[in-house]
C-alpha cells in the first residue's frame, strides 16, 4: 500500500497545491483521489471544502504473482492444445455464405421503384415547352411602355445595375418587361424576391398616374420560366407523395403567381385536390389528398 494523506481547501486546486507544499513533490510524483467536492453553498450557508486524498511513495507492482503460473513443467500438456486450436480455424462453417447470396432478391425489388422514379422525371422535359416561349413578339410601344422603360431605367441606375430593358404586349392590359444583362442575380434575390419588389415598384409606379389599370410581369435572366418549371416538378413530386401516404402536404409560402402555378399544374392530377391557407406574406397552397 502506498502512502497517503488526507488535505482540505476551498476547491480540489488549492487542496492539492496545499498537498505537494506539505510533501515537497511535484504534481507527477503523486496520485489524487477527491474524497468530497467543494461546494459553495447558498449565500455562504452551506459552503463544503474539498477533501481529497494525495497518495505518494513507490508503487507496489504485484506482477511477479503471475509468473508462477506458466512455471509447471507440463509443455505435453500444452502443445497438443495449441494443435488442436489450429484446425479449428480453418474449420468454421462460414459456407453459409450462399444464403447472402440469395438476398440480392429484395434488393431487386427495391431498385424497381428507384428505377420508376427515375422514369417520372422523364416527365419534367414535356412540361419545358409551355414555358419556353420567351419572345411574345415585337416591342411595344405606347405610353405605359415608355413609362415603364423610364422608371425602370431610374431604379436600375440608383440600384447600380445595367440592364437592357424590353417591354412587350402579349395582350391587352398586361404587359410582359424582360430585363437582359449579365449578373442580374442581386436583382434577382433569394427566390425571386428583389424581382418581386421591382416588379410592385413599377406596377405601382406605372398605374398611380391614372388611366387603366394594367398588370406588369418583370423577369431577368428568365428566371421566370426556371422558376416555373420547378415549383411544375415539385408540385407533381409532392402530388405523388399525397397520394401515396393519403395527407395533406403543406408548402413553404409562395406569392400569388407561385400559387397560381401550383394549382395549374394539379388541376387534372387524379386523387389531389389543392388549396391555400393563411395570409400574405405567409400564404401556402396545401395538397390534400381527394377521397372521392
């Protein structure tokens, strides 16, 4: 048994350093056992120091108890041991491995519809053509064109960008504006939303001077029709989901013209139904599943 000593103080440190003080030895030279921790009480009531136990000396190796064993000359005994250690090695039965072998079964089963799904992406192509015509023709050019143009060149000069402005007509009443350039993404936004922004200023800004009313539709970079035939790929993606499962999904909130994209793309989807929920900013479209 080593030697040891029993030491007390405000926390387990000081209670060591008091410790080596009292035994003159390094920290190395010893081992330390907290017998109790310091505890500080409520407003000093209650206030516990630590004790620990500090144990030093040379340590007692009781290894040489081990060697008498191997002692007794008995090496008959132990060889034929390690003979027969070794053909059990070679002999375990691991040859049920062909059952392993046959599980490949249900992975066949698994990779069916992995192959499925990759087949309804196949899809997304088909939904591109609707989207693509971006040149609804010749420029227009009237009175809310040119107000357009001009207040659209302002809000780009003040934003620090340079973009080639392009209103078009595509039917009376609404107007569709392509702004063309390089690196409009910080027009763009996360999502559209600085588009979104420009696009209501203009609106705002077009149809406050009197006259008729008209809608504008604002996109760069045609980021429109992308965004188009994703929120397309992922309402069908979600469609699937609800049938699937039979519940309801509810998507991230979306302006009017995102909704309005959602419903299309599942006006004729069998066992879907789609709605919207909440308030603007916060308004979602839900897809529930249709039980009749």
């Amino acid at each position: 048994m080593r030697d040891f000593i029993d030491v007390t103080g405000k926390n387990e440190d000081e209670a060591i350093s008091k410790a080596l003080a009292q035994l003159n030895l390094d920290r190395d030279d010893v081992s330390v056992e907290v017998l109790e921790r310091a505890k500080s009480g409520f407003l000093g009531l209650g206030a516990c120091p630590a004790k620990i136990r500090v144990y030093y000396g040379p340590e007692e190796e009781e290894r040489p108890p081990v060697s008498p064993e191997p002692l007794p000359s008995e090496p008959a005994g132990e060889e034929p041991r390690r003979e027969e250690a070794k053909p059990r090695r070679p002999a375990p039965e691991k040859r049920e491995r062909p059952e392993r072998r046959e599980r490949p079964a249900p992975q066949e089963k698994r990779e069916r519809p992995a192959a499925e799904k990759r087949e309804q992406p196949a899809e997304s192509p088909r939904r591109e053509e609707p989207i693509q015509p971006v040149s609804p023709g010749e420029e227009a050019d009237d009175e809310k064109a040119a107000a357009i143009k001009a207040f659209l060149s302002g809000l780009l000069e003040h934003m620090g960008v340079s973009a080639g402005i392009k209103v078009y007509l595509p039917e009376k009443g609404r107007y569709k504006v392509i702004l063309e350039g390089q690196g409009l993404g910080a027009l763009i936004g996360r999502r559209g939303e600085t588009l979104d922004a420009v696009q209501q200023l203009t609106s705002y800004a077009v149809n406050r001077g009197g006259g008729p009313r008209v809608r504008i539709h604002l996109d760069a970079e045609n980021y429109r029709a992308k965004r188009e035939q994703s929120l397309q790929h992922l309402a069908r993606k979600v469609a699937g989901k609800v049938v699937r499962y039979r519940r309801s999904v509810t998507l991230e909130p979306m302006n009017a013209y995102e909704r309005h994209v959602i419903h299309t793309a599942l006006q004729d989807y069998e066992g879907v139904t789609t709605y919207s929920t909440g308030t603007d900013p916060n308004r979602r479209v839900v897809v529930a599943f249709d039980r009749g």
